[in-house]
C-alpha cells in the first residue's frame, strides 16, 4: 500500500497510544476507505455514472464504563488529537449516568494482513463493456415478453474496494482490503387489464467482474421476465385449506436472516438496539432451548470464500469463524462482541463490523444459512397432493422481536399430485419464528446464496451480507392471500 | 464568503478548467454529537466532525455524480482528473438538462439555535432529561432511544455561478419506554430549537403509551377503522414523499406512475405540502442543489395530485419548471406537513364503532410500488377501540393494504400535530392523528 498506507498505519496506531495515555482503560482507531464506481441505466439507457470515495478514521473509547466514538476525514495528528480527546471528554461526561459499567472481554485479538484477490480486477474491463451489460440486461428482459411490455428496467452496477486498518489497545492489527461487486434492478411488466408485476433483485459478492460470467444475469432475465409475464396473465389465487409449502432458497435465506440470525444478536437480546430495530424473542438465559426440529441447523459464517459478507477479522481484532446459531433445533450460539461476551462470560466469535469509517463496529451477521440435507428438488415435491412452491418474494416484515413474519410468494406455483401446475398469485406466508423451524420436514441439497445489504444500529448502518439455504418443505400451512 | 463557498467555488473553477462543460459543488461540513440510550443509560455516545464534497460534473451531455469523504482537497482534485477521462467513456444522458441561472436566494430565518451547538458539546443533561422524564410514570421499567444534535453548513457553488451558503441546527430524539411484561410505546421529536418541553412531551407520552398498553390481549385480524397515530402516518408519508418525486415514479417505483397532476388520488380531506421553508422542521433550507429557491407546494391537495417533484432535469422532459426539490439527479421533499383537521383525539376515537388505535409501527415494505401493494407491523402500544372509546390495549397486527386505498379511506384529522423525525420517518414531518376506515389487517396464521 506504498507510504499513503504507511502513513495511515501511525495515525492509527497514535490514536490508540494517545487514548491510552488520557486515559482510556479500551481504545480502537480504524482507518477504513472506501471507493466506489456506479452505472445506473433505465430501459438499456445509461442515466450517468457515480463515484464514491469515504475516508476516514473512527476512534473508539473506553472511559469510566462508558463508551465513547468519534471520527474525522481530516487526517492529521491534530485532526485525531481532536477526536480522540473527543470521545474521551464525552465518555467521561456521560460515565456519570452509567448504572452498570460496560466492560470488554478479553480476546486472542490478531496481528495479520488479508485481502480478497479478483480473478478478474475492475480495471481489466472498459467503461463501455460495463455500460453495455445494462444493454444486454435491457434486451433480455424486454424482448421476453409478448402480451405484456417492460414498463421499466432500472439497474445499477456497483463495483467498491473497502480497505481498513484496525488497531486497539490489546494489541490487533489488521489490514484488509476487500473488492465486491453489485449488480440490482427493478423491473416493472406492465399489461393494459392485468395490471403491474415488480421484480427487485440484487446480486453481490466479494471479488472482481469474474462474478458477472457466474451469474449469467442476461439468461437468468430473459428466462424469468418470461415467467413474470405469465405469473401476471395467469396467476391463480392460493388455496385456502392447510397444504404443504416448498418455500425456496431465496424465501429460506430470508427467513434465517430475519428470524435466526437477528434474534440471536447478543447486543439486542441485551436491549441495545431496543428503540430502534427492537429486542430479541431469545431472551437471556434461553440458550440450550428448542426452537425447532432437527432439520433447523442455522450456520452464521463471515469465512466463505467470495462470499458478501466475507472477513476474517472482525473490527474489534478477533478472527472470525463459523457460529453454530440454531444447532439441530436449539438456541445454540449468539453473535457477539466483545461487550456482550463479557455479559455471557464468552470469548468473542468476531461479530463486530463497521460499515465505514464514521461508524462504531456493531453486532453484525455475515453470511447465514440453513444448513442443507439431502433431497432433489423432484423428491420433496414428489409425495405433495396439493401444495405451494414459493420460489421467490418482494414484500416481507418481521416484527421487532423477530417472532411474527410476512412473505409474499411472487413466483409461485401451485402444487398438484407431486407435480408444478399453475402460477399462484402473491401468497402469504405468516408465520412465527417457532412454527417456521419445528415445521422443516425435509431439506434439499443444494445450498444457494443472495445478496443483501442489512441495515442495522443508530446512525443506520448497512452491511453487506449473504443469505441462504436450500428449497424447504413445510407441512401444514394455511397461506393467506395479498389485499386486491 | 464562507471558506466551505470558497473552496466549493475553486472545484467548480477547476472542474471547467480540466474540461468540463459544467459542473456544481456542495460541500457539506458537520458537527454532530449523539447519545444513544438503552437499558436507561448512555449505550454509546458518538461525535462526528465530517466535511462531505458532492460533484455534479458534466461532460458532451455525459453525466458524473460524485460522493468524496476526502481526507484531503488534493484527493479531490486529482478525482476531477481521472473523471474526465471517464466522462468520456460513458453515454449522453437523456436526462441531461444544463443547470438553471442562479437565483436570488430569500434565506429563511432563524436556522441557527446557539443552545443546540452549545449542547453538541455536552448532551449529557438533555440525555438525563429524556430518560428522567420517562421514568416519572412509576410503571415505567425502562427506556431506550437516542438524541442526536447538528450543526451543519451547506455551500452550493455552480458553473452557473451560483454561490450560496446555508447553516442550520438540527435536534433529533426518540424514546422508547417499556412496561411490565408487555407494556411499550414510543415518540419522536424533530427540531431546529432546542424545546426542553418538546423533549420532555415526547418522553413522555412514550411513557404513558407503555404502561397503558400493559397486559394486551389477542384480537382477530380482518378488516377495521384505524387511527393512525402521527408515528404511523409519518411513516406512510415518506414513502407517499419519495413516490412524488419524478425520478421515483420514471425508475418504476411510484403509485402515481400511471397519474397527473389533477388526478384524484386520496380522500378529499387529505392535504400533504412539501413545505421547505417551515423553520420549524429539520429539512428546511432556502435552496435546493441546483441552487433554486425552495417554495411550498401541496403534493396533495383535498385528495388531488398537484405536484410532482421536479429539478431541473426531470421537469425538463417532463415540459415542465422545477419545483425546487433538486437533487441533482434524484428530486426529494424537504418537509411533509399535513394540514390538520379539527377532531380531538377523543373526537376521533368516538367516531370510531370497532377500530385500533395504532401508535407506532415499522418494518414497511411492499410487494408492488406501482400498485402501492404492502403491509408493515405495528409495534408498542395498540389499543381497542369499541363504541367510540377505547376498551383495551391490544396485541400487534399487520397492517396489509393498497397504498391508493389507504389514502382514499382517510375519514378525519386530528388538529393537534406533532413534528416526528426518527429511524422510521426519514424526512422531517408534522401530522396529526388520521383515522382512515376498513383497512386490511393480518397476523401469522401458525
């Protein structure tokens, strides 16, 4: 990283000494940039082009049991001086209202450097060939379609590089730089007596422009526009009466996020995000409890490979590893940090992560997904009489406990005598956490992964993260049916 | 001159001199401090000093908009080089309209309160206040929320030579208060005064929402008359917002693309302005990025369409004048203010035979912008109503409906309002109570 980074390192690491010495029984500083390069384009026709550059430091305080973080993008000594002094003054200020203190566990915090390298870097590609991908994008879904049009195709390509030192007073020190890749549209068909479909859908993942030939966006569009168009002619109301329900990957993947995954963020269950995204169901002490049937294994991992969520250190210096969430059923592990660990008398399992330079590091999933079992997809619908496969979804909630949750199917398909039939239009699944997990009569095998950016802490912080799973069978479910 | 106007002036100047055929600047400086607040006590308090330099440059009718943290004015400088050359290489936009001639700007007065910049400093007593307050109801357990204070400056420097600078104080705070088992309500307050009374009314009325709402019992979801409370509307409202914005509606995002101005699109009792100018509300300003004069204007007037948002580029193909509401690409409202009506809330209750009164809600998404199809979850405290008086606090539902329809059903205001900015309602909003009949409810049926 040349001198620049040299440069950077010092003030990183005088940040942390210059705490330390006012005071702070914890400090942390954090060099984080990040660069961006954006093309967004309506109906094939490039709208303009966006570049984002973010620089900073962010320095986080630990004074008198109470905590302290304050950043700048000037970066010079007095710059950090101030900032430092900063957030130790207002520590120390607010340590008066501190009813239990707010302590850090210890952890076996890293020294290391690692980086995500592209098989195919964001400078090997022209401007126009990123520009004619949303052509492409454009023809494809468009020329699909036959009664109905494409009212609107609104994509975007993103490509960023986020690099981060990290230091802290028990000694991390890790350098990262990790590349990603984005690509998310809105695709609206349009017929004059049926009315409108919307499709959102983003892709993403750590890595270079190797991931556009993996993706195979232009086929995958021509392939659904087609069927959007269909769904939109065509679609048949749900049954009413209880049936089986395949809900697909991309449903699962969104199901374990919202309903596994931020329940079992240490920080909420202890009420610190109680105002803004809520509490948890998971209450403290409900660790060994069941939550479902054998089949839900729920695995939280920042490590996979090219993953969108992908580190290896957290933003507190702890190495990541796979976290075990649900285990066959029970409420086995929780995301923390290193504040909640010391709650939990814990280690740390690394969930720490900033989202940019003037955040604090916050409890965090990165990766989440059902773990997979061992059906075709021809074997769990082989024995459904009638049933629903809900293959994907574009409105959905959970309520701030994460209990009660909302999907709604937008390709669907009726299932009849072990056999897709017709198009089902919008069904409801509403269902609550419990009855989701103790559900799961059997899994598939191939496990596949979506792109999402999850929002979370005050300011709003959005992280990029991986959700999945495989297709599940759930039986006994009445769906509902969306307002007409 | 401000040096932020300046310096916004001498990237503009170097923006042409590299190339460009046009080009603006904002820089936008900030200080800001927040106290986040949970289990009643400070959970983090965080302080930021950041200067943002946004770039709207244009090239042969080629679009680049930049967003720079820069840890230094040379990093920019060096940006506008590499841009050039990029420029090039990308398509003329069929949005491109050149940027309008300056304007004589009328400031809006009274932006700046000196008691919330010298709070920046040390929040820690309006932190104590909001917290204390609440737990004067005895019931109240527990209280979680944040107070957030800014001062800001904003300067706008074209190639058309528009030279322009704006400071503002801002106060942002929610609570959050539980109760007993079951028990929570929530407020916010947004503010360019600092009102130690305001504060303390939010606290409170989160307070006394939570222990009223304790011990709750489980209804049947169907369809009911809804008071929604400014919480809930205001939530409503930023997406009504964002939907009159012109770039929303052409991305295929909006109930109103297939509408005109002069369409009837809400019941006739409903009126929401985008109102720039209310010194009162934290989004105010004098100028929009393009450098025009903000004005009030109804989006929806006695239930009809009357404007779109507009900069200059959307108005250009849309045969029409900007509204003031740029954004250089995207059009946005400053402020939403509905115009109340002259129910008391118990006036609105009694109007009500079978209904909820919902307080607070979250989590809104939809399964079709252009159909306005969505549902969104209620949160704290939701009471029963039955015979025009409340008969007890009930359990979270959904609300699932058509956005058109919602507005159609609006049956009466409230005319007390309530200035809410928090998590939930991003644009700063005043609304009153709103009963709106029949509306969809669910809940989770295993």
């Amino acid at each position: 990283m040349g001198v620049v980074g040299l440069e950077y390192e010092d003030l990183v690491l005088y940040a942390v000494d210059y705490a330390r010495n006012l005071g702070a029984k914890y400090a942390e500083a954090r060099h984080h940039k990040k660069t961006g390069f954006e093309v967004f384009s309506r109906n094939g026709v490039v709208l303009g082009a966006g570049k984002i550059i973010s620089e900073g430091i962010g320095v986080r305080v630990l004074v008198d049991g109470a905590l302290g973080f304050s950043s700048a993008n000037k970066l010079d000594k007095e710059s950090i001086r101030n900032i430092v002094e900063r957030a130790f003054i207002q520590a120390k200020a607010h340590s008066k209202l501190m009813k239990k203190p707010i302590e850090f566990a210890d952890a076996r915090v890293g020294r290391a450097t690692y980086g995500v390298v592209e098989k195919k870097p964001f400078d090997r590609v022209s401007i126009d060939e990123k520009l004619k991908l949303h052509e492409e994008f454009w023809k494809a879904a468009s020329g699909s379609v036959k009664e109905a049009k494409v009212a609107v195709f609104f994509a975007e390509y993103i490509e960023s590089i986020e690099e981060k030192i990290v230091a802290n007073s028990d000694g991390a020190f890790i350098r990262s730089r990790i590349p990603r890749i984005r690509i998310e549209y809105n695709l609206v068909v349009d017929h004059p007596q049926k009315g409108t479909l919307q499709r959102f859908e983003e892709y993403g993942a750590s890595g270079g422009i190797e991931w556009l030939y993996e993706w195979k966006i232009s086929e995958e569009l021509e392939k659904n526009t087609k069927k959007y168009e269909e769904v939109l002619l065509k679609a048949k109301e749900p049954p009413k009466e209880e049936i089986d329900v395949i809900v697909g990957s991309e449903v699962v993947g969104l199901i374990v996020h919202e309903s596994c995954g931020h329940p079992s963020e240490a920080d909420r269950i202890l009420g610190r995000e109680a105002a803004q995204a809520g509490k948890s169901f998971i209450k403290p002490g409900m660790l060994g409890e069941r939550i479902g049937n054998e089949n839900a294994t729920v695995i939280d991992d920042p490590t996979i490979p090219g993953s969108y969520g992908f580190y290896l250190y957290d933003d507190e210096g702890v190495p990541a590893r796979p976290r075990y969430l649900y285990r066959e059923g029970i409420i086995y592990e929780h995301l923390h940090n290193r504040w909640t660990a010391k709650i939990y008398g814990v280690e740390s399992n690394a969930a720490a992560r900033a989202m940019d330079y003037k955040s604090e590091p916050i409890i965090r999933m990165a990766n989440t997904y059902l773990k997979p079992g061992d059906y075709s997809f021809e074997e769990l619908i082989e024995d459904i009489k009638k049933g629903v496969y809900i293959k994907s979804y574009m409105e959905w909630n959970i309520d701030d406990i994460r209990w009660s949750q909302r999907y709604v199917g937008l390709e669907a398909y009726l299932i009849e005598n072990g056999e897709l039939k017709v198009y089902v239009r919008n069904p409801v699944l509403e269902l609550t956490t419990k009855a989701f997990y103790s559900k799961i009569d059997a899994l598939g095998k191939e496990l596949r992964f979506y792109a999402g950016t999850c929002g979370k802490g005050e300011p709003a912080q959005g992280v990029p993260v991986w959700f999945g799973g495989p297709d599940v069978r759930l039986r006994k479910i009445r769906l509902g049916v969306a307002p007409r | 001159m401000k040096d932020i106007v300046e310096i916004s002036s001498k990237l503009v100047e170097r923006a042409l001199s590299e190339g460009f055929d046009e080009a603006a600047t904002i820089i936008r400086r900030n200080k800001r401090t927040m106290v986040k607040i949970a289990n009643s006590e400070p959970s983090v308090i965080q302080h930021w000093t950041t200067t943002e330099v946004d770039l709207y440059l244009v090239k042969d009718k080629r679009i680049i908009v930049v967003s720079l943290e820069p840890s230094s004015l040379d990093e920019v400088n060096k940006s506008i080089k590499e841009l050039l050359a990029m420029a090039k290489n990308i398509r003329e936009s069929p949005l491109y309209a050149p940027l309008p001639e300056p304007e004589t700007i009328q400031p809006i007065p009274e932006m700046v309160d000196k008691k919330i910049l010298e709070s920046t400093e040390d929040p820690s007593k309006l932190a104590e206040l909001i917290i204390e307050t609440a737990h004067r109801e005895t019931k109240v357990d527990y209280v979680a929320g944040m107070i957030d204070l800014t001062y800001g400056e904003k300067a706008l420097a074209t190639s058309k030579n528009a030279r322009l600078y704006e400071d503002s104080t801002s106060l942002q705070s929610y609570l959050r208060a539980f109760s007993g088992e079951d028990g929570s309500g929530q407020w916010a307050v947004g503010l360019r005064k600092l009102d130690t009374r305001k504060l303390e009314e939010m606290a409170s009325i989160a307070a006394r929402y939570a222990v009223e709402s304790r011990n709750r019992v489980e209804i049947e979801p169907g369809k009911y008359d809804l008071i929604l409370s400014p919480m809930v509307f205001g939530n409503l409202l930023d997406l009504i917002g964002w939907m009159s914005s012109a770039f929303t509606i052409f991305m295929g995002a909006s109930i109103f693309m297939k509408n005109k101005p002069g369409d009837k699109v809400a019941s006739s009792k409903l009126t929401i302005i985008d109102d720039p100018r209310n010194p009162e509300l934290p989004g105010s300003t004098a100028f929009d990025d393009e450098g025009i004069n903000t004005y009030s204007k109804p989006i929806i007037e006695n239930g009809v369409l009357k404007t779109i948002l507009h900069n200059t580029k959307t108005a250009t193909k849309a045969k029409t004048k900007t509204t003031g509401n740029a954004g250089w690409i995207v059009p946005q409202p400053w402020n939403l203010v509905v115009t109340p009506g002259d129910y008391k809330l118990d006036e609105l209750i009694a109007e009500v035979k079978r209904g909820i009164l919902v307080t607070n809600n979250w989590y809104t998404r939809l399964q079709n912008y252009v159909e306005g199809l969505f549902s969104t979850i209620t949160r704290d405290a939701l009471f029963l109503i039955e015979n025009g008086k409340i008969s007890k606090p009930v359990a979270k539902l959904r609300i699932a409906d058509k956005l058109p329809r919602l507005l159609s059903n609006v049956e009466a205001l409230g005319k007390e309002v309530y200035d809410i900015w928090w998590w939930e309602v991003r644009i700063p909003t005043k609304t009153p109570y709103i009963l709106v009949r029949d509306v969809h409810t669910s809940k989770h049926t295993v």
